[in-house]
C-alpha cells in the first residue's frame, strides 16, 4: 500500500504568503527518503486539492503531512482536518495541537502553567492597543502572533526605545494585519531541541544555533532577509555542544575548526555575507534542562510523532521556552539535517524513525514495497549486547540517544 504525501509547494520565494511552504526540493528529498525506506508514495498536494479530488485518497493507508495551509491561525490543521473526516491515518500532530502550536501567545501560557520559564511577554490585538507605558524591559523583540519559518523577523524586529517599538509595531500590524506579540528579547544564544516518538516521546539532544552578531537573531532567521553571495555554500558550519565553549567568531567564508561540530558536513547557516558565532557552552546539565522543556511542551500541546522546540538562554545560561512547531521543517539542509548528522544518522533514517512512530502510534499494517526495498528500514541496532531487527525498533534507540546505535541495511536481518 502506498503512503500519501501532502504539502503546500512554495513557487514564488518572493510572495510572504508562501513563506512557509516547502520548496521543490524539500518534498523531493522526502519522496525520496520514503521511497527508498520500501514505500511508493502518492503525491497528494495541499488541502484545496484534496477538497478537489478526495478519491486520490482511496488505496492511501498513510499520509506523511507536512501541509501549512495559507491563512489564519488554524492553518496548519486544514489537511489533518480533512483526513480526521476521511478515516485516513496520517504522520504527525492532530487539529488541536498544530493549532495551539501556531499560536505564539497560547503555547507561552502553557509553559507558563507548566511551571517552565519564558520570556515576559504582552500581546496586541492591533497597533492602535500599545499602550503608553510597559511593563517590559527593553530590548524587545516584536513579532506575528500567528506565523512561523521567521515572516515578520529582521534585522530591525528587535527594539532599543518605546519610539523604535511604536514603529515597529506600526509596520508590522500593516504587514500581516494580525494580533502582535511584544516580548523580551534574550541575546544569551538559542537552542533547538527535536521531539519524536510517542509512548514515551524521547527529546534528542540540543542543537545550538549560530547566531548573526549585530542582531543576536538567529541566522536561518537573518539569512531570509538578504540575498546570497557567491560562496554561501562554501562553509560548512556545526553547533557547538558537550562543554565545548562556542565562542570564537567566524569571518564569511573562513571555514571554522573542526573542534566537536554536531556530524561531519552539513549547511552554512550564513548571516548576512558577514559573521556568525554560537554564544553557549552547552553543559549536560544544560542539554538536560532543555530536553527536559522540550519534553514537558511535547506532551502539554498533546503532540504525535514529531515536533522541534526553540529556546532562548537568559543572562544566567539558563534555557527559557521560545515556541513550539508541531509541524517542523523537513528540509535536510535544516535543522532536521543537522540533527540527524549529530546521532550519526542519514537524513532517510531520521524520517524513518519518524515514519515508525507514526506507524506504531496508528497500529497501520502499511509494509515496504519488496524486501529489497525493505533492507533500508530494517534497522540493525546494536544497544549494548542486545540486537534488535524490527523495522520499528528504531524506536528502541532513540530512548537513550547515549546508546551505541549501529545502524545497517542488511540482506541476512
């Protein structure tokens, strides 16, 4: 049986309303991943698709979702929506917690009931409702209540006076014509923590990510916003983790030392044609503490398979919950890429192990085309001195992302 394979396609980098959809080659190389994991997939494009054609359905018994929907709040629960009322099992987040998670304001009050830090924070409605006097401290970083994949962040999002915050504020509102998030800006460095699996959902270790030094943003966010040089590509640049101070600042196309980097090759997360530094000596105790935040805002949003959380580190080096993306970026040149490198992982073997959470959370009976094509996801993994060779023991292994994990395709499993 084939797996679906929903999304919203971006082919027009320049219209804001697209800016979180997937690029071509994004859903290429999840195709690909999935089809050489054993399963045929049927490329189902985005809800008003399925609206337009709902038997391309029939003979589908999965649906891996990566669909963003176009407008509102509740966006990104337009394709789960749909397959919830089809009877159709699909890879991810239920309508619920994609929407929670979309919703900047509302997923800060739950880490604020959940006992976890947060940056202090106040929402407006519009830009006519900032009031006079805050109860805030400068700097600020001002930002869409209800969007991701960075629309409505630059190089000015973040404020120094009340003048700069009313005019930014101002140019926002004219922007997206939504509610407003107004919260303090924490300069400490930024952590990037991935969430997969179900019962129990296990948090892989932190990713730190490069900073642009002028602004303190984060560089996947600065990048968005200038246009690239001719050799973006030449530098290949790792976070930093396990006690090792990530101090040092690179010039733009001076490759940095391979000194404990997350894997061996991987993406240039450029800033500006400029510099970038990772400000963060990522302790265990550190690492811990944000898995820990990952977790506990995994399971209050009521999150499936796969999710990633943000945070920000305060003056004290201590993690404060940013926001939460039920539905994360597959693209392996991101974040998901970077993860995978650090546990010594493909990029296909990572989808798999989400693709197996999905699976055993649905109880789906969904196999591999063919045992040659099969050989991909029947994982051999070594944890100790027991082997387990079932395609979702995968799971086994990212319980305690410690263990020696082995993996290999193999005609004698």
């Amino acid at each position: 049986m084939p797996l679906g394979l929903t999304y919203d396609l971006q082919t027009d980098v320049t219209d804001e309303r697209q800016a979180e959809f997937d690029p071509p080659q994004t859903i290429q190389a999840l195709r690909q991943a999935l089809e050489s994991l054993g399963y045929p997939v049927v490329p189902l494009g985005n809800a008003f698709e399925l609206i337009r054609a709902p038997e391309r359905l029939r003979g589908v018994e999965l649906v891996f979702n990566i669909a963003e929907g176009i407008d509102g709040r509740c966006r990104e629960a337009w394709v789960p929506n749909l397959l919830d009322l089809t009877g159709v099992p699909y890879v991810g987040s239920d309508p619920l917690a994609l929407s929670l998670g979309l919703d900047k304001v509302m997923t800060k009050r739950l880490a604020v009931a959940e006992g976890l830090s947060t940056p202090r924070w106040m929402s407006i409605e519009q830009s006519r409702a900032l009031p006079q006097a805050l109860a805030l401290s400068f700097p600020l970083i001002v930002k869409p209540r209800f969007e991701g994949s960075g629309r409505g962040i630059d190089a000015e999002a973040v404020v120094h006076n009340q003048q700069a915050l009313r005019e930014r504020v101002e140019w926002l509102y004219q922007r997206c014509q939504q509610p407003i998030l107004i919260e303090e800006f924490l300069a400490g460095g930024e952590l990037t923590v991935c969430v997969i699996g179900n019962d129990p959902p296990v948090a892989l270790p932190a990713i730190q990510r490069p900073l642009d030094p002028a602004t303190r943003l984060s560089c996947h966010v600065v990048k968005q916003h200038v246009s690239s040089p001719p050799h973006q590509e030449a530098t290949a640049v790792k976070p930093w983790r396990n006690g090792i101070e990530a101090r040092r600042v690179v010039q733009d196309a001076t490759p940095p030392p391979p000194i404990h980097w997350c894997g061996g090759t991987g993406v240039n997360p450029w800033c500006g044609g400029s510099r970038w530094e990772c400000p963060v000596t990522l302790e265990e105790s550190l690492d811990r503490d944000a898995r820990h935040m990952a977790l506990t805002m995994f399971q209050s949003l009521g999150c499936r398979d796969v999710a990633r959380v943000d945070l920000r580190i305060d003056t004290q080096g201590r993690p404060a919950f940013l926001e939460i993306n039920p539905l994360p970026s597959f693209d392996p040149e991101g974040s998901f890429g970077l993860i995978a490198e650090y546990l010594g992982l493909t990029y296909t073997q990572l989808i798999g192990r989400v693709l197996a959470a999905a699976l055993q959370r649905t109880g789906s009976s969904i196999t591999p085309a063919c045992r040659a094509a099969s050989d991909a996801v029947l994982f051999r993994l070594r944890i100790g001195d027991c082997e387990l060779r079932n395609p979702l023991a995968c799971l086994s292994a990212i319980r305690d992302p410690k263990s020696e994990i082995q993996i290999a395709s193999s005609h004698n499993v």
